[in-house]
C-alpha cells in the first residue's frame, strides 16, 4: 500500500488554520450575541438580560434600552438616555409583555416614547423623569398592576402620562405632569387604575379620561391649565375624591356624556356638565 507523508510545516500550516477558523467561529457567535447583555456599560440599542446599572449617559440615533427578562432592575443610577428626538418614533426605556421589572434612576429625553409598556404587569417605575419626549410614560396594551411611583413627565410634546387600550389595575402614585403640550395624565379606555397624590397642572389638560370606568382619582392637583383641570368624556363609574382643581383657563372639572361619576369632597372652582 502506497504511504503518503505529510512534512511537519504542513501539518503546522494545517493546524494553524483549523485554529485560526475556530476563533473567527467563536468571534462570528460573539458578535451575534453582543446585543443582548446584563452588564454595567451598555450602549444604545442592547437587550438587558439582568440586573444593569449604568455608568454612562446613552445619546442614541435609534432607540435606548429593551429589558427582555422578567424580574430584573434597570438602575439608571441618574445617568440620562437621549434620543435624536421626539419626531422619529423611538422608545426610550421599552418592556414588552415583561413582568416583574423594576426601572429606577432614569433621566429619558428627546425620543417618540420615553418609557414604553406594552401588554407588561407587575412592574415598578420609581424616581425616573421624562421631560421633552413626545409621551413621557405610556401603558398600552393591557397592561396592569404596574406601579409608577415618584416620577416625573413634564415638557412633552403630547402627554406626560398614558394609560391607553383596556390597560387596567395600575397605580400611579406621586407623578409629576407640568407644562406638557396637551394633557398632564390621560386615561383612554383604561378600568379599574388608582391616580393618587398626582400633580398635572400648566398644561392644556391636566387629567383627561375618555371612555374611562372604574378608575379612583383621590388628592391629585390640576391646577392653572390653559383649559382644564380634570376632564372626563365618556366615561362611567369612575371616584374622584379630594381632589383639587384651580384657575384652569376654561373650567376647573368637565363631565361630558358621563353617566355614574362620583365627587367626595373636591376643591373645584368651577365645573361644568353637559351631555
């Protein structure tokens, strides 16, 4: 049988390549994967994964931050996420169908949504701001039972504050909503969410519910609107209770279409129904 031999610098070439391909293998995975992290420096874009604390300021021409994972913290740690601005659609800080998420800390700026909630429950957002978005926090999609505590929405383009599309159970509790274009915190087709202890005022609207019921407004401030303080079209069945609502530039609180509404001890300068 005819042998045939290999010289040892062949075989070191051959070796050599094998090697070299394996690494732009393993490089080539790394690279796909890159995106989807949980780590302390992370950039525009990424997919948090676990528990993330920032150390930079983020400037992103796309969108921020996608938590991924149920039951992690995003801590901003006071750093800031800024878009390319609010015309292009982008979210800031984005959860879909996530549960279990705590996000903290977060100064987000200048994108279509600043903190964005789709069909996610469970949730806490704590201590973050959203000043100069098109909406500063938006809940959508059912989502429910989240808690937005101690933050702050002021400056928007649109709206400080939304709980849209059957989106129900939520608290919103120490909110800040100033000097927004049109409306402070804005109920559409939301059930069953608590506003308490909420401030809205210098807007064109400072709480607006529209084919809203079941909702508690208790010891909320719209105060010196360009229209209205606490506006209500639509809806049903809703408590508002302590609140207050003074020199709004149309009417301090509007019902229109409503049936079923109840007001305890509100301090409202001037109201108005109509049907």
């Amino acid at each position: 049988m005819r042998q045939f031999h290999v010289s040892p610098a062949r075989q070191w070439g051959v070796l050599s390549i094998g090697v070299l391909a394996l690494l732009l293998v393993i490089l080539a995975s790394m690279s796909v994967t890159a995106r989807d992290v949980g780590a302390t420096h992370v950039d525009c874009g990424d997919r948090l994964m676990a528990d993330t604390t920032l150390d930079s300021d983020l400037t992103c021409s796309g969108n921020g931050l996608v938590i991924v994972t149920d039951g992690i913290t995003l801590d901003c740690n006071g750093r800031s996420v800024t878009g390319s601005g609010f015309g292009g659609g982008h979210f800031g800080i984005e959860l879909v169908g996530r549960t279990g998420v705590t996000v903290k800390n977060c100064h987000v700026t200048a994108f279509g949504e600043g903190f964005f909630l789709q069909g996610s429950s469970g949730n806490t957002l704590k201590g973050n701001t959203a000043n100069g978005n098109s909406r500063g926090f938006h809940l959508i999609s059912g989502s429910s039972s989240n808690t937005l505590e101690g933050n702050t929405a002021n400056g928007n383009f649109d709206i400080g504050f939304v709980l849209s599309s059957e989106s129900s159970g939520n608290t919103l509790k120490g909110n800040t909503a100033n000097g927004n274009f049109d409306i402070g915190i804005h109920l559409k087709d939301a059930f069953g969410n608590t506003l308490e202890g909420n401030k809205a005022n210098e807007n064109s609207r400072g709480f607006h519910l529209i084919r809203s019921s079941g909702n508690t407004l208790a010891g909320n401030k719209g105060n010196d609107n360009s229209d209205v303080g606490f506006s209500l079209e639509a809806s049903e069945n809703n408590l508002l209770e302590r609140n207050t609502a003074r020199g709004n530039g149309t009417v301090d609180a509007r019902q229109i279409n409503c049936v079923n509404n109840k007001f305890v001890d509100n301090n409202f300068g001037t109201t108005r129904a109509s049907r």
